[in-house]
C-alpha cells in the first residue's frame, strides 16, 4: 500500500505576492542560520530565517518590478537578482548591510533567468538574454567584461531564449552553454567559439524550464505542453533525446534536479509539485498544497543529508517547504 | 409395500389399485417415499423389472391416476429416473397426458422447480413424447402471450409458467425449434409487449428473460434481443434453467448416500487448495524480478492515486449558470455547472428566489450533454433544491406541467419524484435536510418521525437522571429532530391539490386512466407519501378528505400497482388524520372505504394488495380501539 504524500514541512507567509524564484543558502556552519531567498512579483526580495521561519530582511532593489531570479555567489553575503526592471543587481548582505554594490543593465524585457557558474575563485560567468530577441549575452562578474554574445544563425527561427545553463564538462574546461528557446528546441552553445554544437528540437511548444546533469551529460526540459523531455549528450557532443514522459496536466515553469542527482523536482501550472526519480524517471509524488500555478522548485545544500529540504513558490503567495526523501 | 421378486409371471393390477387407492387418500408421502427408490434401483439395469413398473402404473384406474402421476413427478429423482419408471405412460394413458401437460403445467403453479425439470425432462426423452413436448410449449407460450393472463394472474403464476417455457427451450433440439420457428416469434413479440407494459417490475423482468431466452434459441447465430435489466438472485436462476446440466451418472443408493456426499465435499475442498497453491507459484518470481530491477532505485514512490486532470469552475452565478445550461457549446463549463449547481442554489436562497420558476424550466427540460456521471441525480437534487427553496411558485408550476401536453412519461415521472423528496425535506427540521436523499421513493412503513423522538427524548431523560447527571444526550440525533418548524405545513396544499385536480382529464398525448396506468400508478404512490407527510399540517383533514373521494373513484381499477397505491393511500389517511378529525368529517367515506377494503381482502388475486388491504382494516380496528379507551 502506497503511503499518502507527504504534507509541507512548513509554510512560509507573508510576501503578499506571487513568488517566482527561490534560492536555498543553507550550507554554513553554525552559528551561521539557514536561510532561503525569495524573489516576489512586488519587487521584494525576501530573505527568511529557516530556524524562526519569518522574513529576516526584505530588499528592494529593482523599483517594485517583479524579481524573477534569485542565487547567491559563494555564501549568503553577496546575491545577484534580476528583475523586470532589465536590471541584474548584485547584493552585499554581510553583516546585516541591504545594499546594491553593482547591477547591470540587460535591456531586456523577457522572462529568460540568467545562469551563473563559478570558474574560478572570485570569478563568475553569467548568461542573459540580450537586449536583441534570440541573442544570448555571457559576461563575466564581477568585472561585468564581456565573454561573447552568442547569436543564431540567420533564418533559424529560434525565438526568444526561455531558459540557459551554463556548464562545465569537468572542472578547468572550457564551460558550455545550453539555451532553451521559443520555437521548443534545446541548443548546446561553445562559448569560446560561440557556435551552436549542437540543436534539438524537444517539444512543440516553448521550453520554458531546463536542467542538466553534468555527471551523466544527461538533461530535462519541460515546456508549456503535458511532455517533459529527457535528452542527453554523446562523445561529439551532439543532443539527442533519450525518452519523454508524459505528465497529467500541460505546462511545467520550472525543473530541478536535486545536487545529488537522485531526484528531481517539477513545478507545475496544475498547482502541484512532482517528483522523480533521476535515474528513469520514475514517478516518485504529487505534491498538492498549492492553489494556484507553483513558479518555482528549489532544493536546499545542506550539509546534512536528513536536513535538506525543497521548496516551492506559487502564485498564491505561499512558500511551502517539503522534506522529502532525505533519508537516501 | 414388499414386491414379489421377479421371475413369475404376475398380475399386477392388484397391487396397481392398492397403491392408487393408497395416493388418493393422501398416503402418497408414506408409499412413495419407500416405493419409488426401490424401483429407481431395481430398473436401473434391469429390464424386466421397468416393464414390471410400467405395468404397475399404467394399471392404476383413471380415478386416482392423477395422484400417482403427480407423486411419482414429485418424487423421482431425476428426468432419467423418471422416464424409466413410468415408460410411456403419457402417450398410452389419457388422463395421465392430461394431468402431465395440462394440469401440472397450467391450472396449477405451486410445484418447485426441480418437479419441472422432471416433467419436461421427462418429456424430452423419448421420441413418441417429444411431439407432447412441443405441444406443451406451444401452450405454454400462449398462455405467455395472452395480455388478459399477464393483467390478471398472480405474478407467482407467472413465473411458473415463464419457468415451464425456458426449460422446454433447454429441451428444444434445432430441427424442432426450426419448424416452430415462426410461432415462436409470433408469440415472443406479443408476449413480450403485455409483459413490458406491467407496472410490477417483476412481471417486467420475466418478459424480457422469456423473450431474450426465445430470440436466443431462434436466432443462434444472428443478432440477438438484449434487454437491460439489473441482475439478481431470480434472474440469474432464471437464466440458468437455460442450460441443462446432464444427469447424474452415479445415482448413489440409499445407503451409500453418505458415503456419496463427503466425498463429493472431500473433491471440492482439494480442488480448491490446488488451484491455490497455482495461483501462489506464479506470484513469487515476478516479484523477484521486479526486484531485480529496482534493487539500484531504492525511492519508494508515494500514493499518487489524487493525481487527475484539473477541472475548469462552475460560474458562481445563479444567472449565469442558467445562461450555461440554456446555450452554452463548452462542455466543461456545463459539466462543471451541473455538478455545482446543487449546493449554489442553497447557498444564494435570495438570488434563486428570483428566477426560481425559470431555473425550474431549464432543469425540467435538461438532457444530457455530455457523460457525466450521476447526471440524473445531480440534476434531480438540484431540482429539489430550487423547489425546497421556493416551494409555491415553483410547484405552481410543476404541477401544471405535469398535466400539460407533450412530456415524456420520465418527465412526469421526474416531477412526481421531485414532489416527494422536496416534501421530504420540507418536512424535516433543517438538521434532516441535508441527510442523502434515496433514489426511488416507496411509501415508508415507518412510524411517525414525530412520537418516536418524543418517545426517545423522554427515555433519554429518564436515564440521564437515574445516572445523575444533568446532561443531555448528545449522541442521538433525534433530540434534535424535535424543535425547528414544519415548512411543508404552508406548501402541503400547493403541493397535493393540483396533482388531484385534473387526473380524469385526458389529453392528446397522456391519458392517466387509460394507456398511461403506470404514470397513474406513480401519483397515486406519490399522493400517499404527500398525505403521509403532511402529518400535524393544518390541511390534512382537507387533503385526507380529497384523497378518500379519489381513492373512491379508482377503486376498481385494473392495474394491480394502481390498486397498491390506492390502498397506501388509505393507510395514510388513517395515520395522517388526527382521529377525532377522521371521525367527525369522514364518516361516511370511511365506512365504504371499510366495506370495500373487506372485499379487497377476500377477492383481489394480487397477494400484496389483499396484505395491504388486511393492515388497513387493523389499523381502522386500532382506531376506534384508540377512541373508544379516550373518555370523552
């Protein structure tokens, strides 16, 4: 007999707008407190202590403009969000400060979240939309120099960019860029010749979410149909997709595999979460708490395995913190 | 009884006319229960012993045959058994064909169903009777077919005969049935359409069994008649008369019978315990294997059963549902708005109250869509609902409806239906209301809701204070029932006396008196729960008077479910009507109603209706009783 799933280990109130992304820092030692980002439609980035469960700090950095991307660069003390208002603003938290060190402004008016990588200590590259419609901008932080823009060819019809990944195959290589587009195709990009390696073309309708596993070279995407797409890379670095999945109810906004590579989580338009095995994506739980579409999943880095959470943000307001298995 | 042993050359008559004698006088039970299983056992090999039996029966004189016959019929253990006892007796004897095809098949209905499959068995056996098995049938089938015998014989009649046909079809071989093909046909299809036209879902279910059997035998292999009916215990051992099973080729003798039986329970119980130890292998390696395969994921997945496509919402409004129902092409949205639609309506009394007449329009004429599960009651409760919330216009108009032209009998039926349970609920306290509601409505032969909670509150009270303490119950429901006023005391006559007022008014497409006795039928059971209802109303007197006058008019009526409902309706008179009431302002119809009720119980041929008939008369006993010990 299958248990019934799980309820929320908690649910965080209090944003008083729909929540778009979510971003765990929960990896310091004690007497460091975990905590999780919130980006919320007002504009408001919310930072909530995990012990207390209440909002901590609430940043206001991009003129009331919706907040569509939340992560930390190395520790809780600096975070990049990005907003509506085509600004990237990079954060100094430490020591109780709320303040803007640096932003860059994208001119961009999409919806695409930018993906940052960390290449080498105090270096990151982050991938944005550009303000041209299918180009792809990566810059390197904190120097804000520009690596390359990585431009379809003419006549590819690709459409705006939804989604990006930047990658690296092992540490010290050359880092790769996979890109999900309008027209449902996934697309490997080489940032030192920004050529296209490789294109395919996953779903009808746009990709809306994308992650990759880097160890296995294997990918998920979900767009707003009922499929979800798994592909993967071979040796010459060509795409191909090695199964789909099909789902209960259409459109996926976000898809996340969980650091240790055994699950993954869905955020759904049907307002549940589901989760799945990594390994052949099995279906594993619905998680049904929200009332209305959940934007975003993430998953925690604790160091403790029995400690990690997941964590999901709707449009009804609600974050709702999940422990699921943890005991693997 | 002792016999001669064989080898001499005997005269039998004498003991022929000992034994008729004996069954005439009624020793059949005593002679035949010693007789006829040493004869089983002495003919079963032996010859001369059969032509010794059959001399035996065929001397019995004519006058006590028919006793004879009809225990060697009951008692034989088999049609093979029979056969060999009594030989062609059938063909040779007058009064025996007589009592065998005739009597036993079609004046009298009491015998079980094993004695049929004897006779008819016994029948089939030989060649020279087979042409009386066909003779049989075609007389069997008449008597199935004749409207007059469905209207008017008792439904256990019915079934003996519809017994009697389909083990004859079991019988039936294909040259025979070939060359009474056409009147097979001809006598199904007349059959079947009395049958269907019953209002007793008995005689229903028999015709459509007899008539799917029948076009089963005629028409083997090309498209066959298919009623839809629900299954149960009789019609499954109906149908199982169909196939016939063979004879028992180990007839165990009296002392072996024992024996006999353990081992036939010692057989079964060891088939049983193999198949399960079959059934258990299989399961065993595919549940290795499947662990196999998932030793490497170790994630127990969770019950995911919840997970299913999400529905669009029903509108909020009440207009705006109406506007759904009326014209709306998306099928969701309708679907979803007949699923809601119940519980909006009692949740906006107000804006119902508005457009109540024309949500009760809309859902009279409601069809269905699309599949949605459960649509006719859905639809009925929120029918229900509306009436509930704005009883007098809204049963203005149903009951003009249910008189008007052009509605399907389902309709009228429908607004009968919603009367009820809207009465129902009307009459409860609000606590009651939102009990389920049933599905079909039979008149209840509970007591009154009304004494019996009285009775419990005070029993509760009592025992509340032998414990000593000074709380009330709070377990029983009925404590509740007491308080909250009756809402059907205002609406009772809205809802009773247009339903009375034009039933000998017949219309183009509905004529109550005439073709349309089922729809009679069911008023006049919905005219009895309404009167039942209406107990402590001020206008029960009035409506107990009204109803007498119409049970007074269809006394006679020819419907046997006619007559059921009328004597229900008597029954609630008595009960509804306070007694002074009954007394003082209907005397008179009380009376006749008393002498009728007399000769309902001695002459009606329906079983139900003569124990109807006989409460009726006890509860006028208890009556006057009742009155009699009140000092006045």
């Amino acid at each position: 007999m299958a248990l019934p799933p799980p309820d929320p280990q908690f649910v965080l109130r209090g944003t008083s707008a729909a929540v778009h992304t979510l971003h765990f820092s929960c990896g310091g030692r004690e007497p460091d407190v975990p905590v999780l980002f919130s980006g919320s439609e007002n504009g408001f980035i919310h930072v909530w202590n995990l012990k207390t469960h209440r909002v901590d700090t609430a940043l206001d950095g991009h003129g009331r403009k919706s907040v569509y991307f939340v992560e930390t660069m190395g520790g809780k003390d600096r975070l990049l969000s990005q907003g509506r208002d085509q600004r990237i603003c990079l954060w100094d938290l430490a020591e109780g400060r709320t303040s803007v060190t640096d932003s860059v402004f994208t001119e961009n008016v999409g919806f695409c979240r930018c993906s940052l990588l960390k290449v080498a200590q105090g270096r990151w590259l982050m991938a944005a939309a550009a303000k041209a419609l299918e180009e792809v901008q990566v810059l390197e932080l904190p120097s804000k120099t520009s690596v390359c823009t990585l431009k379809p060819e003419v006549g590819a019809k690709l459409g705006m960019p939804m989604c990006l990944k930047l990658w690296q195959p092992n540490c010290g290589s050359q880092p790769l860029l996979l890109a999900g587009y309008e027209d449902g195709s996934v697309v490997l990009w080489n940032l030192s010749t920004a050529k296209a390696l490789s294109q395919l073309v996953c779903h009808q309708e746009p990709v809306m979410s994308l992650d990759f596993d880097s160890e296995k070279a294997k990918g998920i995407s979900g767009s707003s149909e009922k499929v979800l797409s798994i592909w993967s890379l071979n040796e010459q670095q060509n795409l191909q997709v090695c199964k789909t999945h099909k789902l209960v109810n259409a459109g996926i906004s976000d898809i996340t595999i969980r650091p240790d590579k055994k699950i993954l989580a869905t955020a759904g338009w049907d307002h549940r979460i589901r989760i799945f095995g990594w390994k052949k994506l099995k279906p594993l739980a619905v998680l049904d708490y929200h009332t209305a579409t959940v934007h975003c999943v993430s998953f925690s880095d604790h160091k403790n395995p029995t400690e990690r959470l997941l964590a999901a943000g709707s449009k009804d307001h609600r974050i709702s913190i999940w422990s699921i298995y943890t005991q693997t | 009884v002792s016999f001669i042993p064989g080898g001499l050359d005997c005269s039998i008559c004498f003991v022929s006319h000992v034994l008729g004698k004996g069954c005439v006088h009624g020793r059949q039970k005593e002679i035949l229960s010693v007789l006829i299983p040493r004869l089983t056992d002495l003919t079963k090999s032996d010859c001369i012993w059969q032509r010794i039996c059959w001399r035996l029966v065929e001397c019995v004189p004519d006058r006590w045959m028919e006793a004879v016959v009809l225990g060697f019929v009951q008692r034989a253990p088999g049609a093979d058994v029979l056969s060999r006892l009594l030989g062609n007796l059938v063909v040779k004897n007058k009064k025996a064909q007589f009592v065998v095809t005739q009597k036993l098949l079609l004046l009298q209905y009491g015998h079980t169903t094993a004695v049929l499959q004897n006779l008819l068995g016994y029948l089939s056996l030989d060649g020279l009777r087979r042409a009386l098995l066909i003779k049989v049938l075609q007389e069997l089938l008449e008597t199935w077919s004749s409207s007059s015998a469905v209207k008017h014989s008792p439904p256990e009649q019915q079934q003996y005969i519809s017994k009697a046909i389909l083990i004859c079809l079991s019988h039936l071989k294909e040259p025979e049935i070939e060359s009474c093909r056409q009147e097979l046909l001809t006598s199904m299809m007349e059959g079947v359409k009395c049958h269907l036209d019953s209002s007793l879902p008995q005689i229903r279910h028999l015709g459509m069994i007899v008539a799917e059997s029948i076009s089963l035998k005629i028409n083997a292999d090309g498209p066959v008649l298919k009623f839809q009916y629900e299954e149960d215990d009789e019609t499954k051992a109906l149908k199982s008369l169909l196939v016939q099973t063979p004879p028992l080729c180990v007839v165990p003798s009296l002392p072996d019978d024992d024996r006999n039986e353990k081992a036939d329970a010692a057989l079964p119980s060891v088939l049983e315990s193999t198949e399960k130890a079959c059934t258990a292998a299989p399961v065993m390696p595919d549940e290795e294997s499947d662990a196999e395969l998932d030793s490497d994921d170790d994630l127990i997945p969770y019950d995911m059963s919840e997970d299913k496509e999400l529905k669009t919402k029903a509108p909020v409004y009440i207009r705006d549902c109406i506007e759904v129902l009326m014209g709306s092409e998306d099928v969701d949205k309708w679907e979803a708005t007949i699923k809601a639609l119940e519980s909006l309506v009692r949740k906006n009394p107000a804006a119902t109250r508005e457009v109540s007449v024309e949500l009760a329009k809309v859902l009279l004429h409601l069809e269905e869509k699309t599949c949605v599960e459960g649509f006719v009651e859905l639809r009925q409760r929120a029918q229900v609902a509306v009436l509930t919330t704005d009883p007098i216009p809204v049963a203005k108009y149903l009951t003009s409806q249910f008189y008007s032209l052009n509605y399907s009998l389902c309709q009228r039926t429908d607004i009968l239906d919603i009367l009820v349970l809207a009465a129902q609920e009307l009459s409860c306290p609000k606590s009651h209301g939102k009990a389920k509601h049933s599905g079909a409505q039979k008149p209840c032969t509970q007591s009154l809701p009304g004494s019996d909670s009285s009775k419990d509150w005070r029993r509760i009270v009592d025992e509340r204070i032998k414990s000593k303490t000074r709380r009330f119950a709070t377990g029983k429901s009925h404590a509740e029932l007491a308080s909250g006023p009756n809402e059907f005391s205002s609406v009772a006559g809205h809802f009773f006396f247009p339903l009375i007022q034009h039933f000998d008014r017949p219309l183009t497409t509905f004529d109550l008196l005439g073709e349309d006795h089922f729809v009679l039928g069911r008023l006049v059971h919905t005219l009895a729960i309404l009167m039942y209802l209406a107990v402590n109303t001020v206008v029960v007197t009035a409506m107990g008077k009204a109803l007498l006058e119409f049970v007074w008019a269809l006394r006679f009526h020819t419907d046997s479910y006619v007559r059921q409902g009328l004597l229900s309706c008597i029954s609630s008179v008595l009960i509804s009507v306070p007694a002074e009431r009954l007394l003082e302002d209907m005397t008179e119809e009380l009376l006749e109603t008393q002498s009728w009720l007399g000769d309902v119980v001695e002459k009606d041929p329906d079983g139900d209706c003569r124990r109807l008939a006989l409460q009726n008369l006890l509860l006028m006993e208890n009556l006057k009783k009742k009155l009699q010990t009140v000092p006045s």
